[in-house]
C-alpha cells in the first residue's frame, strides 16, 4: 500500500518537468489563430503606383510570402538582407507596409533595398488586425488558394527559413 | 533653499494629481451616449490582453497595437455589438491568449478542472494513508 504515499512525489516530478519545460518556452511566440485560415479580403492602395489597388483576389492563385514591415521598425532591417536573397532566388514577396508614411517608406525602400513585387499601404492598420499582427516584423506563407499555412513573428532569418517554410515548399513540389 | 523645497512639493502635489486625473481623462477619450455601453467597453477592455505588453490589459497598456485595439472595441461597442461577439471578433483574429480568461475547451480542460481532480486525488492519498496508518501502523503491506 506505500505506492499511496508514492503518488504526490510522482505528481511533483511531474509538474517540475512540465513548469522546468515552460522556462526555455518564449512568451510573444503565440500561436496563431490564423494558420489554415483564407487570407482575410483586403483592398489597399499600392505604394508608389498612384490609384493603383493590392487586392487579396489578386493575390490568390500562386504560392507567396507576404511580409508585414514598416520604415520606423528597426528589426525589419535586420530581415531586408535575407529578403532580398530570397527574392533574388525568386520567392514572391509583397509587402504589407504597416501604419508608416508612404513618402518614409519609399525612401527606407531605395536606402535597404526592394525585395517585394509590390507594396500594399495599411497605414491605419486596418489589414494587420485582420490578420491579428501585433508588431513588425511578421511574415505569412499563402498558398495558391489563399490559405495561409505558416506564420512567423520577428525576424525572417536563414535558419527559420530552413526550419520551417523550405519544409513546405517541398511538399508541394 | 526653503523655495526649492516648496517647488519641489508642488511638482509632487501636481504629478499626483495628474495621476488621479488620467483614468478620467482616458474615458472621455471614448465618449459613449449610453451608460450601458460605456460599462460595456470598460468591462471588454479589463478582460482583454495586451498582446505586446503581456501582462498588461487593453485598458491600461500605453502600446499602439492597444490603442488601436482600444479604438476597435469602440466601434464595435458603438454598433451595439454584445460582448460575445466582440470577443468572437478578437478571438478569430488574435487568438485565446487575447483573453484573460481562457474559455472552457478541450485544450484547457485540464487548466480549469485540474485543481478540482488535484484535490481528490490528495484528499483520496491522505485518507489511504490514514486508514493504513490505523490498520497497521508498522507500514507493512495487508
């Protein structure tokens, strides 16, 4: 009958493990609510092509990033480097430029370099709430239905590139 | 010196009163026509979470992602939308962790009984250990 006693010693193992494991667990790494959700509709003007509109239907019918930045975010400088390879490899990347000056945007966009087909102005942050974004830089994956299948919050580097979105590119393939 | 020292109180005098003043001066910021509504938005805002600055609620965090929030809630407010489906909005978008209170899921099952079945489990431990204790008190097995 000692296994009785046995018991809360067990249960406190257990829960040291479980709380030792939620150390090393990052806090602003949530879970989206958005993966495997429709890229919600959206329509927003294209910066620095007057009365021109990005459209989410437009967007629909190949595989792409969209990429959330803005010129005042001192870490999408960070990504820029990267994003251009990217791009020069020949991923598509448009970019949703969030809560910025047009006129700010184009230059921080000649200074580092354009990797995005085009640009999309959300400068009330209308677009990035419905795609719940809570800072930049944020980076989606969108497949050719407008699903979106991956998202990652902070800085798009080499080694997340590696670890999650090339995964997904060669199971479609 | 003592002009310092009066100086000194009076910024101190004042920088309270700026403090009592700014809960007043954040809610006419969201004017609202019916007191239903206002106790409504102040109600949402206390149960939301700051998602940049974690620990803090939509009503208290100074962040622009909040304060945007704060202007969203508004207007959904204003439309004469319930609290349910605010939340559902918010939800959809951001995800549980917008809410203090997590709902009632299978994911969180666990979170929410956890305490409960603990209890039973201590209480149904001590009284197997009592009730060996009394039978034999040599610990041996029966």
């Amino acid at each position: 009958m000692n296994k009785w006693r046995l018991i809360p010693l067990l249960f406190f193992v257990g829960l040291s493990l479980f709380l030792w494991r939620g150390l090393s667990l990052e806090p602003q790494k949530l879970p989206s609510a958005q993966i495997g959700r429709v890229l919600p509709a959206f329509s927003i003007p294209v910066l620095g092509a007057m009365g021109k509109t990005l459209t989410s239907d437009y967007l629909r019918g190949h595989v792409f990033l969209l990429t959330v930045w803005a010129s005042w975010c001192s870490a999408c400088v960070e990504e820029q480097v990267f994003l251009l390879q990217l791009a020069r490899e020949g991923i598509a990347i448009y970019g949703l430029n969030y809560k910025d000056s047009p006129k700010a945007a184009q230059q921080w966009l000649h200074e580092w370099g354009n990797p995005f087909k085009q640009v999309g102005i959300d400068s009330n942050g209308r677009v990035a709430i419905d795609l719940g974004v809570y800072g930049a830089p944020e980076t989606f994956l969108i497949d050719a239905k407008g699903v979106i299948r991956l998202r990652h919050v902070g800085i798009l580097d080499e080694k997340t590139w590696k670890n999650d979105f090339v995964p997904y590119f060669k199971l479609t393939n | 010196m003592i002009l310092y020292r009066i100086l000194n109180l009076q910024i101190s005098v004042g920088f309270f009163l700026f403090l009592l003043c700014s809960p007043i001066t954040a809610s006419s910021l969201y004017p609202f026509s019916q007191p239903k509504q206002e106790a409504q938005f102040k109600y949402l805002l206390k149960e939301l979470r700051c998602l940049v600055c974690q620990n803090q609620d939509l009503a208290d965090s100074n962040a622009d992602l909040a304060r945007d929030l704060r202007d969203e809630v508004y207007g959904l407010v204003k439309d004469g939308q319930s609290d349910h489906e605010i939340i559902d909005y918010l939800t959809k978008r951001y995800g549980d962790f917008i809410l203090f209170k997590p709902p009632v899921k299978s994911v969180t099952a666990l979170l929410w009984f956890g305490p409960a079945l603990f209890l039973i489990l201590g209480l149904l431990v001590f009284w197997r250990s009592i009730r060996q204790g009394h039978h034999d008190p040599n610990g041996g097995g029966s």
